[in-house]
C-alpha cells in the first residue's frame, strides 16, 4: 500500500511545484540572491517519538527571505529497537540496589511481583519517511512568519524505495566493511519488517505497522532576526514557536522559544567560511486535548543545541555550492534521575537488546553532511548519523527544494 501513497505524494509535489515555476519572484535575481546565511535544510531525526511533537529546528538564516519561500522536505531513516520491558522500581532500598547493577543485568535482581514499580514497554522496527511542506512569509526586513506541516509514514524499507536506508544495505555494510555480524540482531530476529509498539505507565499505548501513514500537526515560528553586531558580520534570531499536534496518537499544544547565530569570516569573498550557533528549548504538552494522552516519555521540557560550519564558493555564474557539518544534541526523551535504577528485561536478550529502553535516558546527538546547490531555487541533500548507536535513526537520508515564488 504505501507503494501507492509514495506515487500520490509525488504526483502532490509536482503539482503544487508547476505553478510556482512561472511565478517566481522576480527580486532572487543574482543581485538580491536567494542564498541567505546557512543552507540547512531541516535535518531533525526521526525518532519513532520525536515524529510525533514539535521538535524544533534552528535557524541560521541572515534575515527574512527577499520573497515568500516554500519549502519541501523528504527523508527516509532508519529505526531498530527490539521489544523490551522497562520497571521502574518505586522503593528507595530497591532503587539504590538497583544502583549497584550494571543496567544490563538489573533483569535478575528485580521481581517485579513482589516489589511495587512502574511499567513500560518499547519497539521499534522499520524506515521512516519523513514529509514536511513549510512556507516562510517575510514580514518586513526584520521579522519572517513561517508555517508549515509534518507527517510520516511507516516502511519496511525495501529496495528500491530505501537503498542505503534499508535493512539489507545496513546489514551488508556491517557484515563486510565495519560493525561485525548482526551486531544489533536484525538478522537473527527478521529484517524488512516494520512496527512501532509503545506502552506508558499508565497503560496507555500506541501502535503502527507497515503502511502507516500519519499526519502528525502544524508548526508555527516567529523569527526576528538582529543587527546589533552586524559589524561584526555576526546576525542574532529569536523565535517564538506554537506546535499542534493533530494525530490521535497526540493531540496537544507545544510551546517553545529559539536563538540563533551567524557569523560570516570572509563576507566579501566569493569563498565564504560561516558558523553557526542555536539554543531552544520546548514545553511539550503545554496543552493537552486528551486526558489519555500516550506519554512520549517523562520529559516535558526539551532543549537542544545544534553547531553548523559551512563552505560556499561562488560560480561565475552567480550560483553557490555549499557544503556543511551539522552537529545536533538534544535532552533525554526520559526523566535523567531514572537511569541509575531503571530495570530492562527481555526473554531474548539478543545482541543489543535493551537500546529502546537505555536510548531514553541518553542525550541524542547526531552528525549531518550536508550539500547544498543554490541559485534561484536551492536543493539540499544530507546524510545524517547518530553519534549514541541508538538506532532511532540509524543512518537518515534527506533532501529539500525551497524555492521563492509571489502570490
């Protein structure tokens, strides 16, 4: 089935796309180019958790765009956690014996039935792809107004929709070039297959298999962009962010804020050397629409930190490649204080078999290689890697089209 809706997607993008083709803006000539600070296109994972709220991304741009510009995003990642079962033990003396035990043999010194805990259970299996449409309105030359939607749908991954992506490359890289055999047991346990299964602590649960197409929510940002030390070739932005999410998995309201920076090293070369730097923090589930509301992990308050370096160099005919390194951290999905004492279990225990769990309680970070072609359109494409081995993604493929158009 999910054949057909990648052909639907398509046919969509190709229509929506045509008409601007003739209606863009005339003010991205080579004089007002529409290269604009960084090109970064949006590079966030895509965790079977963090698909579901607003993440935020961050912004390295210089100023608002000369024109409105729309903004399509594909990528496809990779996701591996076997099943496992988490307790949460609620006593302090068995906490602090928990403490003792590396969080790999805690299984054997912790029965549940005869010990109060909570409970939670976690998998996931299967590649991702991840669609987002985004426009960003220009204001005045200050401020920009962008919207935009996220959705996803649930794969198995198999060639030729997922090349590098899919199960069998991953294998095959790891049998023959590094990792070894099977390292985190998808062989062993079947490849190709596609499932995300979740259950909360208060019994709460969702799940998705194969085909499953969701419509996760709408994001808004306000950015203001500052020239307080624009002599120094350094541009500041702050945004203000409104996420609502519209899936029956969750349906709330998440709230948060950003800052960014550029600083541009050689602002009069062809060759232009760029870093950049963001902080945001987010308010998951500021309002929520459903008292049964799966939990998406403990954390309520996220913040992440993302460091860009890029390389452009200028062609004779007013083009720019661009090349970047993207480097993403983000808090825990789950409460930080749990991992000296949580309990995974497992009947299998095959290779890795508690990352789902012990994935929750880590920081995830991430690398992206980025290239990006810009002219009077700009195309984007990144291959990401996370840095924890947690397999949510394992290794991510992406691509963006913005292109400027006027109403």
């Amino acid at each position: 089935m999910y054949k057909y809706i990648h052909l639907v997607l398509l046919l969509v993008c190709v229509i929506v796309m045509y008409p601007f083709q003739i209606t863009v803006a005339q003010n991205t000539a080579s004089d007002s180019p529409l290269k604009n600070g960084i090109s970064k296109p949006n590079t966030l994972a895509t965790h079977p958790f963090g698909i579901l709220f607003y993440t935020l991304p961050h912004n390295f741009k210089s100023r608002p765009d000369n024109a409105p510009l729309l903004d399509i995003h594909l990528s496809s990642g990779n996701i591996w956690g076997q099943a496992v079962d988490v307790f949460i033990p609620s006593l302090s003396p068995d906490q602090a014996r928990m403490e003792a035990l590396p969080f790999y043999s805690r299984g054997f010194g912790f029965n549940p039935s005869e010990s109060p805990s909570e409970y939670y259970s976690f998998q996931y299996d299967g590649v991702i792809k991840d669609f987002r449409l985004a426009l960003a309105i220009p204001l005045n030359e200050r401020n920009e107004l962008k919207v935009s939607t996220r959705s996803f749908l649930l794969t198995t991954g198999k060639f030729p929709f997922s090349t590098i992506t899919g199960d069998q490359f991953i294998e095959f890289f790891h049998s023959n070039v590094a990792g070894g055999e099977d390292p985190f047991g998808r062989r062993a346990l079947g490849m190709d297959h596609a499932q995300i299964q979740y259950i909360d602590r208060k019994g709460n649960s969702f799940e998705l298999t194969e085909g499953s197409f969701v419509f996760s929510g709408i994001e808004t940002a306000f950015y203001t962009y500052s020239n307080l030390f624009a002599k120094h070739h350094i541009i500041l932005n702050f945004g203000a962010h409104a996420g609502l999410n519209l899936s029956s998995i969750n349906t709330s309201l998440d709230l948060g804020a950003s800052v960014g920076g550029t600083k541009n090293f050689s602002p009069k070369r062809k060759g232009q050397f760029l870093v950049g730097m963001g902080l945001n923090i987010l308010r998951k589930r500021a309002v929520g629409f459903n008292r049964n509301q799966v939990d998406l992990g403990t954390s309520s308050i996220f913040g992440s930190f993302e460091g860009h370096l890029e390389y452009s160099k200028q062609t004779p005919k007013g083009a720019r490649h661009s090349f970047g390194l993207n480097y993403r951290i983000q808090t825990p999905y789950n409460n930080k204080k749990e991992e000296d004492h949580y309990v995974p279990s497992s009947p299998d225990r095959i290779a890795r078999w508690h990352e789902a769990a012990r994935h929750l309680y880590k920081f995830p970070s991430y690398w992206s290689l980025i290239y990006s072609f810009t002219k009077k359109k700009e195309i984007s494409l990144y291959l990401q890697q996370d840095m924890l081995v947690n397999n949510a993604p394992d290794i991510q493929l992406g691509a963006n089209l913005k292109i400027p158009f006027s109403f």
